[in-house]
C-alpha cells in the first residue's frame, strides 16, 4: 500500500496568479499521476510525472499551464499557472500499485 | 481513442441491491478499478478485476467480462451510507507503478429510505 499526504487541502486564489501542490508517498514509486475533477465530473489524468525526465502531458493540457516538477522517488509538485476561474476543480495526485490505486487528499481550488 | 461509460445517476431503495455498469472501449487493457466516491472526498478503493469473472468482497461484487468490454460494480443491502459517486477505471497496460488509469463519467448512486 502507499500512503500520499496532499497539501493545502483548499485554496482560494485570485485569477491570474499560480498554486503550487504538493504530494509525499512514504515509497518510492516510479510514477506519479495528475488528476483534475471539475464540479460534478469524473476525474481526467493531466500528466504522469516521471522522475528524472520531464512528465508526459494528456491531450488538452500543457506544461506551460501545469508544470510539474519530480525530483524525487517520493515527492511531485503540480502547479496551476495564470489561474482563471475555469481551473476552479479539485486537484489529485495518485500512485499505481499492482492491484490498487492510491490518491492524496485532493486540493480544492477555487478561482476568484 | 478511451471512451468509458456508466450511467449518469442512479436511485436504490435502502436494503436493495442495485447494479452499476461500466462499459469500455479502450486501446488496451490491464484491469478494471471500481472507486467509491463521496461528495468532497478523495476516491476510495472497492475492487479490481483483471481476468473474467465475479470478484466479491462483502456487500460489494464486481463482475468483468473482457470480450464485451464490460463490469459491473453489485452493491447489496444498500445503506444509506452508500450513497456516492462510483467510479470504473481502466488500467493501461504496462508493469506496476507504471501504468495510467482512465476513468469512467461516474455514477451518482442515491439511496433513499
């Protein structure tokens, strides 16, 4: 199993600037994944943060938006740049085990 | 492409059972996840099925027939509690750590006295 602690829970932040998120496995793990939920919706994969090279982005979001940073085996930040209300969702970072998969507490982000 | 369906919403009496579906087209497959979800909260693990068949585990089965592209997540002697959002992911292939999951539209399940 895998343990991730998220952080902040919630934020509410002013269009135009950028929140950075957090997330610590207490293993090491090769991969680490972004998930966005918008209000009411199902969750939808932003990137896989691989460590030691840069993350692999889905269709529709782009690193200038999100950047991630991995420099660990363990730890992963996503950042939401120039924010506008449209990037008001709750944000989740996950690991992958053999038969599991495992989420942080989720971020709930809201943009004003 | 991913395409992963499920109903939208759903309503069950308590005591009940109610069946959700999740059907998948996907450009691979190794496995099936099915996530209990509750209003504000982080996904919750219920089951994974990789080979054909019923995985049970309590009140809650998950059935999964690879050539249809098709699971189901049974909930059994509803509670009230159960009401939620229940998500069906499927797992790219790949090895361990190393594989993506895409999700499903999500189910809201209502479950009423």
């Amino acid at each position: 199993s895998a343990v991730i602690s998220q952080k902040p829970s919630r934020d509410i932040c002013q269009r135009g600037t950028s929140l950075t998120i957090q997330c610590q496995v207490d293993s090491q793990v090769t991969m680490m994944f972004w998930y966005r939920q918008q209000p009411g919706q199902s969750l939808t994969l932003i990137a896989t943060a691989n460590q030691g090279s840069e993350a692999t982005y889905e269709s529709g979001f782009v690193i200038d938006k999100f950047p991630i940073s991995r420099p660990n085996l363990t730890f992963s930040t996503l950042t939401v740049s120039n924010m506008s209300p449209e990037d008001s969702s709750i944000y989740l970072c996950s690991v992958v085990g053999i038969t599991e998969a495992f989420f942080g507490q989720g971020t709930r982000l809201t943009v004003v | 492409g991913q395409n992963i369906d499920q109903p939208t919403e759903m309503t069950a009496t308590e005591g009940a059972i109610v069946q959700i579906n999740c059907t998948y087209q996907t450009s691979g497959f190794n496995g099936l996840f099915w996530y209990q979800q509750h209003a504000g909260e982080a996904p919750t693990f219920l089951s994974y099925n990789v080979l054909d068949g019923l995985e049970e585990k309590g009140r809650f089965s998950s059935f999964l027939s690879r050539s249809k592209g098709y699971s189901y997540l049974l909930l059994k002697e509803l509670q009230m509690k159960d009401s939620a959002s229940y998500l069906c992911a499927v797992r790219a292939p790949g090895t361990g750590t190393a594989s993506k999951l895409t999700f499903g539209t999500g189910t809201r399940l209502q479950v009423t006295l």
